[in-house]
C-alpha cells in the first residue's frame, strides 16, 4: 500500500547573511533570517513498497518530470544515510510546487530542502516529535544551507555563536522572546528582474575562500547577529533597519570585491533604495530594505504601517518594479 506525506515548509529571508562556507555545508559565519508565510514550498511524498535493490526515484516539478532541480534533489536523497532504508524498501515519488514564481528573489531551494528532509524524515517514523525540527534543520542544511533556518518562526539563528548556550553550525535554532513590534514584519518583495541570477550561491560562498575581506566579514556578520538577538527582544526599529540594511550592502560588496568580481544590483535596486531612504525621513516610519543574492529588493515594515507602505509602492516607486509580492513574518511549517 502506498503512504503518502505532505510537507509544506516555507522560505526565508536573512537579515544576518550567511555568506561563505566550508566542510559540509557548514557555515562561516552565524546568520538570522525571517521566516515567510506566503511564499513555501509544498511536497508529496509517495512512498510504495518494493522487492527489486535498484532504487526508484522519481521527481516532478509542478506536473513535470524535466526539471534541473531533479538531479540535485536525487544526489542529495542518495547521500543521506538517514535515508538509505526509505530507498532500499520503497518506490518513491516526488510532487514538488512553489506558491510563488520561479526566480524572484526568493529562496526557492530554501522552502524545497526544508520540505523535502521533513517528509523523508517523516516517512522515516524514526525521530520522536520533541528531536523533530532539529533533525530536520540539520538533514535540510545538508541539501541547502538556508533551508536549516526554515523550521523556527518567526525567526531563526543558524551557526555556533560563543555565548550563546543553544547554537550550532549544524542546525537551526529558534530564537525566543521576539518583540511584539517584530511579529508582524512584513516583507514585500520589489522584483525588477525576473531572469534567473547569472551566479549561484554556491559559486558565490566558493569566492570567500581567498577573499581579502573574509575574515572582517565573518567578524562584522556575527556581531550583527549578536546586536539582532537582543534587537529583536527589545523592539528597537533604529537598531534594526541599521543591521539590516548594512547586512545586505555588506553581502553584495562581498560579490563586488571578491577576486573574481560581480556585481547582481542593477539600476532599479539602487533607485528603489534611494527612494526607501527618502520616504523613510520623510515619513519617519520604521521601513527599510534587505537583499538576498539578487537584484530584487524586500522591504520590511511594521503591520502598523502597511497602509502607507502600500501607497509608497504604488505611488513612489514608478520606475521599473516588474510584480510585488507581499508576504510576512510566518509561522513555521507543516507535515502529515
Ligand atoms: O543556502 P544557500 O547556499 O543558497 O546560500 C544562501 C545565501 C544567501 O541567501 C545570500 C544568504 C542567506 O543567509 O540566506
């Protein structure tokens, strides 16, 4: 008979970069992301008994079966000791969708790593529900770094911070006694381009091997990360839009100053921060931007301000903004 699981897991979006990396998968320096509602990715996973040794994987990408992904999910699932015994017994089938659209600026492979080690924990049935999420985050850094921050909501800490008695570079943990002022954060997502990014992220963390400036950024990284726990318990916006906007800067002039150079900002990322900054001291409302490893901008905000937000977006930002996608602080995946 045929077990059939669903894993809805969703992406994140760090305020603290993880930017370089080494062992496996392991990374540099500690980072904190947001955890989205909207924007998750959602797995079925068919598991059907089986005789035969060979091992029977199938994957398809919203109805399809020729997806790139495919190749990297199935070396990733072959890897994994803790699910050699799923492929030696079972037929296993891989439905995969997103809730948003591909190349967006939103981590994709953050949402599916996370789902994906959840449902073949799950069909597993070894891990007791308290070592759960932990074990998860751990399976899920293996498949993609980020994916290990997307089982704590609505914010989590990957990476060992001394000091901080609970953390680890193996898996994520969730960071507790969040201000109210940052439950509601709200994350709208400026796309000006749509085309998939021309470097990866792997490509990106292998230029911080020999980069001049790694070992200040991985200094300046976890001490924002130390600065945005206690941020995020006390509420203080100042503190917060200064951490989170020098993050994003300090990620792309890693790209800018790397030995092999890039550069992923183009016209319409640096227009919209400008006019963030301007409406920011016009309006004195605690709004600012972060960027991932993309053209695209999030900007963050309070739910108090969502009203003049919107207006900003519809009525300030005129120039080149391709589709908004407006998500929020979320509250955590689900699995049966
Ligand atoms: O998880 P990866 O290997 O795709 O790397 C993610 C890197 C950034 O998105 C740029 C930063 C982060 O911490 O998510």
């Amino acid at each position: 008979m045929t077990r059939e699981i669903t894993a809805i897991y969703p992406s994140n979006i760090a305020l603290v970069k993880y930017w370089g990396k080494r062992g496996d998968q392991l990374p540099c320096n500690a980072s904190i992301s947001m955890t989205l509602r909207k924007s998750y990715t959602e797995i079925k996973l068919a598991c059907t008994p089986k005789k035969n040794s060979e091992m029977e994987l199938e994957y398809y990408f919203e109805g399809k079966s020729n997806d790139g992904f495919r190749e990297r999910i199935i070396r990733y699932v072959c890897r994994q000791k803790e699910f050699a015994g799923l492929l030696k017994n079972y037929s296993l089938r891989i439905d995969s969708k997103n809730s948003f659209p591909h190349s967006t600026g939103i981590a994709s492979s953050a949402s599916a790593f996370a789902a994906i080690a959840a449902a073949f924990l799950k069909a597993e049935d070894q891990v007791t529900d308290s070592q759960f999420n932990r074990k998860a985050s751990r399976l899920a850094r293996l498949g993609s770094g980020s994916a290990c921050r997307s089982f704590y909501a609505p914010f989590s800490l990957w990476g060992k911070l001394e000091g901080i008695d609970n953390s680890s570079d193996e898996y994520a943990v969730p960071i507790r006694g969040i201000h109210d002022n940052f439950k509601s954060l709200r994350d709208s997502i400026l796309i000006v381009e749509e085309a998939p990014k021309k470097i990866s992220s792997s490509m990106g963390h292998a230029l911080m091997k020999d980069h001049p400036y790694a070992k200040a950024r991985y200094e300046d990284a976890n001490n924002h990360c130390r600065e945005l726990l206690t941020t995020l318990r006390t509420g203080n916006f100042e503190s917060f839009i200064s951490i989170t906007e020098r993050e994003a800067l300090s990620l792309h002039a890693m790209m800018m100053t790397a030995k092999d150079y890039y550069m992923l900002m183009i016209p319409g990322t640096i227009y919209i921060i400008n006019q963030i900054f301007r409406f920011r001291e016009l309006s004195k409302l605690p709004v600012c931007f972060t960027l991932d490893a993309g053209p695209n901008v999030h900007l963050l905000y309070p739910g108090s301000a969502e009203e003049e937000v919107h207006y900003f977006i519809k009525h300030h930002l005129t120039h080149g903004i391709k589709s908004v996608i407006y998500d929020q602080a979320g509250t955590g995946g689900s699995i049966f």
